[in-house]
C-alpha cells in the first residue's frame, strides 16, 4: 500500500464516520442541560449570581 493511498483512506474515513461522529457529539452536548435530572443543578447555576457572599443566602 502505497502511502498516497493510505491518506486517500484516512480521509476518506474523515470525511464520512468522523462528521457522523462530530455530529452525534454535538447533539449530545446540546441535549445534555435538557435531560431530567438537570433541572436542579441548572437552576442553581442560575442563581447563584444573585446569593450573598457572607451567609449564602
């Protein structure tokens, strides 16, 4: 295998499995806030910018 054909291959792969890859990774990172069990770790984050310094109220 000449290695002109090795990186015709490589690319190829790159090409197809890697975008489906980078696909399925992106989705999955945009649904992971959404999942059920987030809801109260969300909502802390979103509030955390609104409790006190001095008693954590």
């Amino acid at each position: 295998m000449s290695p002109h054909s090795t990186y015709e291959t490589l690319r190829q792969l790159a090409d197809s499995w890697g975008l489906a890859a980078t696909f399925v990774l992106f989705l999955g990172l945009i649904a992971w806030p959404f999942r059920p069990g987030a809801r109260k770790e969300n909502d802390a984050a979103a509030n955390m910018i609104f409790k006190d310094e001095e008693n954590g109220e």
